[in-house]
C-alpha cells in the first residue's frame, strides 16, 4: 500500500469539462517522488514544443511533494510549473501555507490541468470529488473577497483556496498564485497562467488522514525538532525577526539594494529593520501547516488616511527592499500597504518592485516623461508612486499596461538604451541579494532554470567558517572546508553544486529551506528518517541527491527544447562592476572572465558539455531519464 502519497494523480480538462485520476505505480513515485520532479515529468511528456504560455496547449500542475501533509514539521510546500509567461522557459514556484497539504488529504498527489474555459470558472475538490463551478461572479474581484464569497457558497470556512486576483485575470506577466491569502507560488507568472484558463480559483478539502509506515516514529522526531526551536539560533531568529532580520546586516556593511540597484548604500536603512518593522507595524507572527517555526510576519496600520488589513500578511525582506530601498522608499508603512494590494491582486513583489524601479530610472533619465506617466512623479523616494503603478499594473491601464509586462519588455518597447536600466536573468527580475558579497548565489542566479531566484540554493555565509552551520552539518555530504563569500574558486563552484542539488530535493519531497539545515533546526540526519518512517522506502542521501539532479537535469532539457542555451546563464552587467558609495563604495566587481569560467565548471561538474551545457546522454542514462536521451543527441 502507499504510504505518504495516495497513488492518484487528477487530471482536469477544462476545454471539455472532463476529468479523470491516473493511478501511477509505486516505481513512478520512486523515480519522480512529487513537487518539481513529478511535475517536469508530464511537461516533458506532454506538453508540444515552443507552446505559447498564455494559449490552452500550455499545461498547470499543482504538485506537492511526497511528504506534504505528513505531520512532519516543516514539509507544507507544493510546487506550481508551467511554461513561464514572463521568461519563456520552465515556470515554477514553489509555495508553504495550508493548500498542499489539503491537496494530499483530499486524496490526490498532483492536480495537472490543460485546456481553457471560456468562461470564469473554479474547481471544487472536496474529499476525492470534483466539480468545475462557475465563477463568472467572481471575476474581477480581489483576492479577500473571492476567499470570503466561495467559503460561503460551500458552507464551510475550512476550505483551502488557492487563487488568482485581478493580475491575473488581466495576464500581467509576473501575477501569481496565493494561498490563504499570504501564501504564494511568487514568480514566474503562473497566475497569468491560470488567468489565461480562466480558472479564479480551487477550493480543496480534505478529511484523509495519510497512511504513514511508522507513524510514531515520525511523532517522536518531530517533537524532538519542535523542543529544539528557541534553543536553535537560527530557528529562534526567523521567529522573532522573520526574513527582515537580514536588513541591518545589509545595510550597515552597504550591500542593500537600493535606487535600482544604482548603489548598495542606503542611509535609511535603520527604518527597514526588523526591529523597526517589529516595533511600528507587526501584529503577530504566523507559520504554515505543522510548522513549529512561525516565519511569516503579520502587519497592520489602523491610521486615518492610511491602513493596512493583516489578513494579508506583511512584507518579507525581499518585498521590504523590492517596494522599498529599490525604489528609494524607507517609509515601512507604506511598503506594508504596497504589499497589501500586491497580496490582494497577487503580483509578486519582486518582480512588481523591480519593474516599478526600472520606470523610476527612466523617468529620472528623461526617457519617460510626465505625460507618459499621466502626471506621476515619478521620482525614487515618493512614496505613493508604486501605490498607484501597483493599482494601475494590475488592470493594465495606462503606464500600468506597459509595465505589466515585466522590466525586460517594457525596456524593448520603449527602447533607447533603457536596457541599461533592467536587471535580469532570462527575463526574470533579480531578488534582493546581491552576488558580488555572496558569489554562489550570483551563480545560482545564472544557472536557475526559471530565472534569478534567491531560493535555488543555501546562502554563502552559512559554508563561511568552521563553526558555520553547513559545516557543522552537512559533512555527511563532504563538505568539510569553509569557503569565503566572496570566493569564486573551484571549490566554491563544486560546493554550490551540491547545495543546488539538496535544495532541488527539499522542492521534490515540500520540505521548507527554513525549517533544515543549514538554514534551521532539523538536520539531514532527523529529515532522512522522517522519510523512511513515513514511506517505508529505505532510502538514502545517494538516493535523494540523485532525485534532485534528475529534477534538474529535466529542467534543463525543457530549456534546451524552448531554445535556451548557456548565452542565458548570465548575470545583470551591474555586478560587473564595484559599488557605488557607502562602505563597500569601489570595492566588489566580480571579474567576468572568472565568472564565465565557473559557470563553465559548473557545467562539467553536471555532466554536462562544457561548451553549450546540454546533459549528455551519459548523464541522463545515469539518471534513469534515458527517454529523453533523443532529445540531445
């Protein structure tokens, strides 16, 4: 019998209205487990070449992985992929909150949909039962009110609803998909996706409980990690300061990216803290399904011309500095209200952030004038602009409807070396870390499949000395040697080898990269017998850590197909360069050559050519993916 997982994977058609469950065998799940891995498997299996993101040929699956709702701690997660509207390349985002794990106890593994309603329409899982509702009622509004309206219409205020707002349905490119209202699938613009099916929401709700193989084991481990939460430093932190804990370490040593990335120096910086954050507009702190940690901040402003609701969260660092310093801002109440109609509208942040910086600039320059933004001034530090472009993306009005394309568009449509002003990587706007402190993450950045994404892999200063936590452990997987954050050596390449290889397991099982090692309390040792005890399978780190390079590998094949090449593993030009001001003011430039040369290592490293990147037929044998041997040869 299957435990963990259930054995049935949905398929809806929303052209036809038909649906019906596959039952895959237990050696498919052993091969391709759930989350990213499983979900690249029917992309590559099904889905035509160069099929257009936004058109009913592009597939959305919705995959938890093998251990999401599992009474483990921090294992909420799910993956969302299709073919990215915004990039071009695999999409994927990856999501905690409660909708996953409703998914698995509502009987199913993975939900893939293909085909496109012509009109507005939500589904309904309840229990292993499905039904396609109409949602024509609900189009248009934001996400608060669609949540409230269908847990009225079904009767039942536990029903899990993952969902798209008005970006949406209005197919910006970067929308995407949220949860609970504060959970989100970020990046990539899979709520376009889902907008272009015209599919507003799914409703999930399940009463299984999933069979686990040793049921009390995986109780024992999992109060062992809950006991250990406050006493690890790690864990105890992202409790009490969340993700805004990295701004003071930021912006005192000058690398906070601030006034589109123009400078790492912002003198403001002391009103972007978590202790300022924590002190001025946090309401409480709220975690995910089964989650002991408690990460996500909740933030709320009751002023008479300005408020903030908490049911839609609070700003992360990433949106903290994206709607913040970025744009020149360092007023947090406003970046919680810009979060705010984010949330409601479900347009990430980073991506809305950055595009919103990108226009400050060219206006700063002259290249968008006051006409183009309809009497905006749009100057870094007012605060109220990215209100307004926020409300205006999201409907396509205006400016807004340029914008809505994401930076890399907008900047070819208005032309006139506006390019210099857009940071990206395969059309992807950076996150908020910046390369030249941390080199590994400029590399995960280059080689991500879905684009720059500060979640590909473990920082750097977590591998920096000897009493770093990824030295202390995670020598079972050799790494034994501290390396600077700023090394770009052979080492470091064949370090973040690794580290990408274990993060891309923890997307595969829906394990959270904050509730393990390096970056918490669990370690690799109490997270294998977790899952042992819940599958049966008796596996081992060889095993997972195969997993996760099969998952990349499919990755890379998918771009390969769609016309990528090693032309795309590139950084923003910007990081070529040395600060500007501040404490590390003509200091940091990573050399380029060197930079080429890693990626070029990285990719012998992968078994992969060394001049174009492509897998080589051995590589994917090696992984028992010789169905897409063809594919290179």
């Amino acid at each position: 019998m299957p435990y963990a997982y259930t054995g049935n994977i949905l398929h809806i058609d929303l052209s036809s209205r038909k649906h019906w469950i596959e039952h895959p065998p237990e050696t498919f799940y052993r091969t391709y487990w759930g989350g990213r891995a499983l979900a690249l498997y029917y992309m590559l299996k099904e889905m035509k070449l160069h099929t257009d993101p936004l058109s009913p040929n592009n597939l959305l699956i919705f995959a938890p992985g093998v251990l999401t709702g599992t009474p483990a701690p921090a294992m909420p997660r799910y993956t969302v992929c299709a073919k990215s509207p915004l990039t071009g390349a695999e999409g994927e985002a990856e999501a905690g909150g409660w909708w996953g794990p409703e998914l698995k106890k509502a009987g199913f593994d993975a939900l893939i949909i293909r085909g496109a309603s012509s009109t507005p329409v939500y589904l309904w899982i309840n229990d292993g039962k499905v039904e396609i509702k109409d949602a024509t009622h609900l189009w248009g509004k934001d996400t608060g009110e669609t949540q409230k309206i269908i847990r009225e219409e079904l009767a039942d205020d536990k029903v899990r609803i993952a969902q798209i707002g008005p970006a949406g349905e209005n197919l910006v490119r970067f929308a995407n998909i949220v949860n609970e209202l504060k959970h989100f699938n970020g990046r990539n613009g899979l709520g376009a996706v889902m907008g272009s099916k015209k599919l507003k929401a799914i409703a999930v709700r399940g009463t299984k409980t999933l069979d686990l193989y040793d049921k009390e084991k995986v109780s024992q481990i999992t109060k062992n990690i809950t006991q250990r939460v406050m006493d690890n430093p790690l864990s105890r932190d992202l409790r009490n300061l969340g993700t805004p804990g990295v701004v003071r370490g930021f912006y005192e040593a000058g690398c906070l990216p601030s006034y589109n990335w123009t400078t790492g120096y912002f003198k403001e910086g002391e009103n972007l803290t978590a202790e300022t954050y924590n002190r001025t507009i946090l309401k409480k702190a709220v975690g995910c399904y089964a989650c002991p940690i408690r990460c996500k901040r909740v933030a709320q402003i009751n002023e008479p011309n300005l408020k903030v609701d908490p049911t839609y969260g609070g700003p992360e660092y990433e949106t903290i500095a994206s709607l913040g310093s970025i744009c020149g801002i360092s007023d947090l109440k406003y970046i919680a209200k810009a979060n705010e109609l984010c949330n409601k509208y479900t347009m990430d942040t980073i991506s809305t952030g950055m595009t919103i910086a990108f226009a400050m600039q060219c206006y700063q320059e002259g290249l968008l004038t006051k006409e183009d933004t309809e009497g905006i001034e749009l100057t870094f530090g007012n605060k109220e602009a990215p209100l307004i472009l926020i409300e205006k993306i999201a409907y396509r009005e205006g400016l807004g409807d340029l914008l809505a394309e994401g930076s890399y568009l907008a900047s070819q449509k208005i032309g006139r070396g506006t390019e210099k002003f857009i940071h990206q990587v395969k059309r992807q706007e950076i996150p908020m870390h910046d390369p030249r402190v941390k080199t590994g993450v400029g590399l995960q950045y280059a080689l991500s499949d879905y684009g720059a994404d500060h979640m590909k892999a473990p920082h750097d200063p977590f591998f920096k000395d000897q009493d770093s936590p990824g030295l202390k452990e995670m020598s079972g997987l050799g790494i034994l040697e501290p390396l600077s954050p700023t090394d770009l050596g052979e080492k470091k390449v064949a370090l973040f080898k690794l580290l990408d290889i274990y993060w891309s397991v923890f997307d595969v099982l829906g394990v959270c990269d904050f509730g393990y090692v390096p970056r918490s309390v669990g370690t690799m040792d109490e997270l294998l017998e977790i899952i042992c005890s819940a599958t049966s399978w008796r596996t081992t780190w060889f095993e997972l850590m195969k997993l996760g390079e099969r998952s990349i590998n499919m990755a890379r094949i998918f771009n390969y197909r769609e016309g990528f090449t090693s032309q795309n593993d590139t950084l923003p030009e910007v990081f070529f360069h040395n600060f500007k001001n501040g404490p590390l003011s003509g200091k940091g430039a990573i050399n380029k050559d060197d930079f080429q040369k890693a990626i070029r290592l990285r990719y012998q490293l992968m078994g992969w050519n060394p001049d174009t990147g492509i897998p080589t037929p051995a590589k994917l044998l090696e992984l028992g993916l010789d169905w897409l041997v063809e594919e290179v040869r």
